[in-house]
C-alpha cells in the first residue's frame, strides 16, 4: 500500500540537493491493483534486460533444510496486516486499502509493521497463519524509523525471537517472511548483501534528516506486500524488519531489497509500548552527503562529511554557531562520511545529551559542544 506517495513527491521536489539516480519503493501492496500494475510494467520493461539477479551461495543455502526450518519455526510468527485508510493523492485525501506484514512481537498481541502500512489507518485487520483473523489498534508510529506497532486483542501468540543482527556477515544466509501481493506465508532465501544502507529521505516520506539509515540490504526477494515483515537468519532470529526495495523496471536493479535492524525496530517499538511513541534526538539541521562534485558546488574545502544546507535558527546547532555550508566531519569520537554516518551516530544519543562534533567552514576545523533536543 503506497500510503503517503504524494508527501513523498512534494519531499522530492524541495530537496532537489539530495536528489538521487535510485527510485526506492516501500513494500506495502494496494488492493486496489497497483501493485499487480507495477509487477506487469515490470516484466514488460525487463523483458529484454540482460542483467542476472545475485544468487545465494550453495554453501550460504546448503541442501535447503535450514530455509525450510526457519520457515517452519518463524511461519507462524508472521502476520499480513490488512488496513482501510485514507490516502493523500493529489485530488485530495481519499479512502484506500492495502495491505503489508507484521512480526508478532510479544505474545500477549503486540505485532511489528512499518509506519508506511498503517500510517492514515482508519481499521486495521491481522490476518494469522492460522487462518485466524483479529481486529487490531495501531498503539503508535515513528516515522523517522518506519516502525509501527499494532495491538490485538489475543494473548499466547507464537511471538518470534529477535536477534540483535551486530554479528551479521556477508554472504550469510537470509530468509524473507511476509504476505508479497497478498500472497500470505510467503518464503524467500538469499543472503545478507550489504550493511549500514541509507534511503534517502525523500523516497520515505519522512523530514529531510529522517533518511532510513543503518539498513540491512539482501537479495532474498521482497515485493509489494512484504513491509513489515521478518529478514531471519539461519538460527531463526529475526534479524531485520523489511521495509523498501527498488523496481527492476525504474532502476535495472535485480534482487535489492532493505530490511529495518532488529535492533532499531524493537528498541523503537518498546518505547511506542511504553509510552505511545518514539523519542529521537534532534540536532536542527538539514543534511546531505558531501561528494566532491557537491563541494565544488557550494565551494568548501573537504570532500567528504555531512554538508549542512540549512539550520534550524531555533535549533541546537544554532545555538552553537553552526552555519549553513558547515560540513560535520565527526561526531563523538567517531569520523563522518556522509549525512547517513552523522544520523547512525546520533541513535547513540537521547535528548539532553551533548555530542562533540569536529566541524569545517571556510577551510578551519572547530570542535563544538551541542546539547541535543527532543525532536518532537
């Protein structure tokens, strides 16, 4: 379900400084038939193209029981989320539905899906493996993480067991979960492809700092439907949230797909539980990566960092002389390459705390002090 498309679009057309060649996709499926639409533009464009999707080792996959046990184990554990919601089209705000997928998280009905499912929701229905099916209340969304967290009323659920995904590898075995056009109880394998992916911020709906950052790539295929829904591994942990893939029609990518971390996605959905909502620190800027083609543009003098395009006047980083053109070349300790490492780097902190930054302007590096502030 493309819920938010045109606020993505309008992001795009403001930020036109973190625009990029890559056309990135979220997951969730429109009833409706668009996502049956986007899957026949796609054969009809790729039908010549030459490219070969990556394939997972044989030593990664084995002879296919440790595919077949994780889906045994976790098959249950993964739920389709079934939403009627009101989407912003340009004609105006609209009655929709769609769908995506869930984890259950804990077993008295506390399930994990992206905000972009659920986001606008006037009903939400959880769909079991059981053939079950619950009415569900969406608890809260952070849609700086695109995580969500929907409750139904239902104790003794078969809740998955999350790993914390800091000791995943390339190369190593990856099982996707989730309902990909509808088709509930979907399986797919591939492996881990990449780690630390960033999504721009624009192609997610969000602000321009809140670019999905710190992401999972695989090739274990994902489509429209699969949002929200589990990236395992071979011990059966789910070590991922899936969350945005991109079109081999629009981009002549083949098997490139992005998962959530565990890690973010239930350190997010505990405080949603708690409290309703998600709490991140805001630093009062507007970022992008800095290449040299981008620094000859605004003509500063390093070629790598965070490049500051804007700051908020009422913001922390006002307050402490940062200016606009400024590049971040570290935060606490650590070196910042891009706009993706500086948002990585500040999920250490909480609001209240301070973070030193080494900063270049005008060929001089300064260390500042910054307090950082609720983002809210």
């Amino acid at each position: 379900m493309n819920l938010g498309i045109a606020r993505r679009e309008a992001a795009a057309r403001r930020c036109p400084v973190l625009a990029l060649t890559l056309a990135v996709l979220l997951l969730s499926s429109c009833a409706s038939g668009n996502g049956d639409a986007q899957n026949e533009a796609t054969e009809e464009k790729s039908g010549g193209d030459e490219a070969v999707a990556a394939q997972p080792s044989e030593e990664a996959l084995g002879d296919g029981r440790p595919v077949e046990e994780v889906a045994a184990k976790l098959a249950p554990s993964v739920v389709q989320v079934n939403v009627e919601a009101v989407q912003t089209t340009p004609r105006g705000p609209q009655e929709g539905q769609g769908l995506g997928s869930g984890v259950i998280y804990i077993e008295d009905g506390y399930i994990i899906t992206n905000n972009h499912v659920v986001e606008g929701a006037t009903e939400v229905n959880i769909a079991f493996a059981d053939g079950s099916v619950e009415e569900g209340e969406v608890v809260g969304t952070d849609e700086f993480t695109d995580v969500a967290v929907v409750k139904v009323e239902r104790d003794g659920l078969p809740a998955a067991n999350f790993g914390d995904g800091g000791d995943l590898v390339l190369g190593e075995l990856a099982v996707a979960l989730g309902s990909p056009s509808g088709f509930q109880s979907t399986v797919t394998a591939g492996v881990i492809s990449g780690l630390n992916r960033e999504v721009p911020a624009e192609l997610t709906g969000g602000r321009q700092e809140a670019a999905l950052v710190d992401l999972i790539q695989t090739d274990a295929a994902i489509s429209p439907g699969s949002s929200g829904g589990a990236l395992a591994n071979a011990d059966s942990e789910v070590v991922g949230i899936n969350v945005a893939y991109l079109p081999p029609a629009q981009t002549g990518a083949e098997s490139i797909g992005f998962a959530i971390p565990s890690e973010t996605a239930t350190t997010v959905a505990d405080q949603i539980i708690e409290s309703g909502e998600a709490s991140h620190p805001y630093l009062g800027v507007a970022l992008t990566n800095l290449t040299p083609q981008i620094a000859q543009q605004f003509d500063v003098e390093v070629e790598t960092g965070a490049l500051v395009t804007n700051v908020d006047p009422r913001g922390p980083a006002a307050e402490a002389g940062v200016e606009p053109r400024s590049v971040i070349i570290a935060a606490g300790g650590e070196k910042i390459e891009g706009a993706g490492d500086l948002l990585v780097a500040l999920r250490e902190y909480s609001p209240g705390d301070t973070v030193e930054m080494s900063i270049s302007k005008d060929g001089e590096v300064r260390e500042v002090t910054i307090e950082l502030e609720d983002r809210s």
